[in-house]
C-alpha cells in the first residue's frame, strides 16, 4: 500500500472518534475514545512503512468498533449515573 497521507490519516481519526462516541455503554465509551487519542498521540512520529502497517491496523479496529456498537445496541441497559441527564 502507499504511504498514506496527512488528510487519510486525520480522516481515519474523526472516523474513530465519531463510531467510537455511538457506544451505549459508557465505560466503552469513554474506553474506545481514550485508546484512539493515545494511539494516535503515541504515533505521531513514526516512518512510512510502519505508519502504513498501524493505518491498516486502525482500518481493521474501526470494523471491530463498528460491530461491537451494533451489537451493544441489542442488548441496552441502565444508564450509570454519570450518564443520567441532571433534573433542573
């Protein structure tokens, strides 16, 4: 695969972060979005050739992340209570 670009890269983030942002549960939530940004953060500076290897990874984690938020709209739950909207 050629190398991937600036505009590919940032366009595999935002797609992360918005499927990642679609859990019902919180606790993935807020798992999924903590391990895009440190992912990315941890590789900001890394060759060619093994940015192509972790864009391909990052393509394939967006499909298991696209899966398990449809699987866990099946299957809802309660709300925790950070979740829960505050009654004025």
């Amino acid at each position: 695969m050629a190398s991937c670009s600036r505009a590919q890269v940032i366009s595999l983030y935002r797609m992360l972060m918005k499927e990642s942002k679609k859990f019902p549960s919180y606790n993935y939530r807020t798992y999924a979005l903590r391990r895009v940004k440190d992912g990315f953060r941890e590789n900001l500076h890394v060759d060619p050739k093994t940015l192509d290897m972790f864009i391909n990874q990052a393509r394939e984690n967006l499909a298991v992340i696209k899966r398990q938020v449809s699987i866990g709209h099946l299957y809802s739950a309660q709300k925790t209570i950070v979740e829960k909207e505050p009654h004025l």
